[in-house]
C-alpha cells in the first residue's frame, strides 16, 4: 500500500498565532488561515479597533478567533500573547509572524535612533516570536516569519529595514536546525510591494505606478498572494518546505 507523503506531513493542530494581523498583509493571513481551519489568534500592537474587525470577520464567516495585544518587541508581552492563545485554543500548531514597521532612512549618522527603533520592532521582536514559538509549537507544526524582497533590490533609505529583514532569514534557517528531529518547518515569505497601507505610505502616485511596472507581471501583489503562499506553507502539502525563504513578489527580484 502505498501512503501519501503529505498525510504524514499533515499539521494535527488548527491553532495558528498571527503577529501584526490587525490590517495589511497579517489581517490577509489570517483570515486566510481562518477559512482553512484554523482557531486564530489575531494579534495587534495598538489598533484594537482594527483587530477586532478582523474578529469579527472571521466569525462571521463561522471561524473563531480572538483579539491579542502585545507588543512583539516586548518580551513579557509576547509571552502573554503565548499563553492567551493556548488558554483560548490549546495547543498551537502555527505561527506566523508579520508585525513590523518599514520606516526609510538613509544610512547617516542622524539616522541612528530610527535604526535602533526598527531593530527594535523588526529583529528583536522577530527574535521573540520566533523564540517562544520554538518553545510552544507542537511536533509537526509550522513557524512561518515574514521577510521581503526588497533586500535584492538595495534601494537608498532602506537600509534599517533591509537590515532588520535580513537578520529575519538568518533566524528562520537558524531556527530550523535548532528544531531538527520534532518535525516542524521554519520557513519565511519575502514579499515584493504589496498594495498595503504600510507600504503606500509616503510614496507618491509615481512611485507607486513605478514599483507596479517593476515585476514582469506588471502589478502590486495583493496581501491574498502573500496569504495564499502562508496557507500552503502551514498546510499539510507544505511540509517538505524548510528552511526556506519564498520570494512571493511576482517576479520583482
């Protein structure tokens, strides 16, 4: 008889942690895996409005989920977030962390405090998440740490957050060593600009038309791109993918 590899693969527990999931690419996500099955917890730094509407979302359309504010930088928080959503759920078997912050800055002395404000968010915060979520997923779960594309385009004033990301896929292959032996897969997902609030901002109409021209398919990625990549990563025919960093950019880099 012969078994399908992707049954062994398969996630036991649909209980997924979303960082940064109170709009943009990490709402995406976890609607997303919401409607794939998953118990979410939504988590959000500080729009508890926003979050809740993407409660609510997902109970309307018969999933459950809650609100969780931390601050992923923050490392009691983060461990609260933890703990909440086992309360609520049980145990985890996804995590998925798309909280940060993409400030431009160019690389002068004067830039120093933004620098230290986006390691903070970006790196320490992706250190913390990665961290507990190697403590509390169980075997044959899923960690999933959004990156992006822009670190092969080295574009001026991005330094910080290319920074930051870069020691982001230094973590992920990292942690999926540490990992050997309990069967779960440490990937990320490197975005290209998406159509998000955070990215628009501070970009001209211009800019935007220019950075839409710039993949071969002639777009901005939408975040369902990015959450449909998540869901095949965390779902049961991902479970080959490891230590990998998906560049889902169409084509951008």
């Amino acid at each position: 008889m012969i078994t399908s590899q992707s049954s062994i693969a398969a996630l036991p527990i649909k209980t997924a942690i979303v960082t940064g999931a109170s709009r943009g690419i990490g709402r995406e996500i976890a609607l997303r895996l919401a409607a794939d099955g998953f118990k979410v917890a939504v988590n959000y730094a500080g729009n508890a409005t926003k979050a809740q509407e993407a409660v609510s979302a997902i109970q309307a359309a018969g999933g459950e989920a809650i609100a969780v504010q931390a601050d992923v930088s923050q490392a009691d928080d983060v461990r609260r977030l933890f703990a909440t959503a086992q309360e609520a759920f049980g145990n985890i078997g996804a995590v998925v962390h798309s909280a940060g912050a993409m400030p431009l800055a160019p690389i002068v002395p004067d830039s120093i405090e933004l620098f230290d404000r986006t390691i903070q968010t970006n790196l320490r915060g992706a250190f913390l998440v990665l961290a507990h979520a190697a403590r509390h997923v169980n075997t044959g779960g899923r960690i999933v740490a959004l990156s992006t594309s822009v670190i092969a385009k080295s574009f001026p004033q991005y330094g910080p957050y290319i920074a930051a990301k870069a020691g982001v896929e230094g973590l992920v292959h990292v942690l999926a060593n540490e990992l050997r032996g309990r069967n779960i897969t440490v990937n990320a997902v490197a975005p290209g600009p998406v159509a998000t609030e955070l990215f628009l901002e501070g970009k001209t109409g211009e800019q935007v038309v220019q950075l839409s021209k710039a993949a071969p398919l002639e777009r901005l990625g939408q975040p369902g791109d990015i959450a449909s990549v998540v869901s095949f990563l965390v779902g049961a025919d991902g479970g080959w993918i490891n230590s990998q960093v998906i560049r889902a950019n169409g084509g951008f880099a």
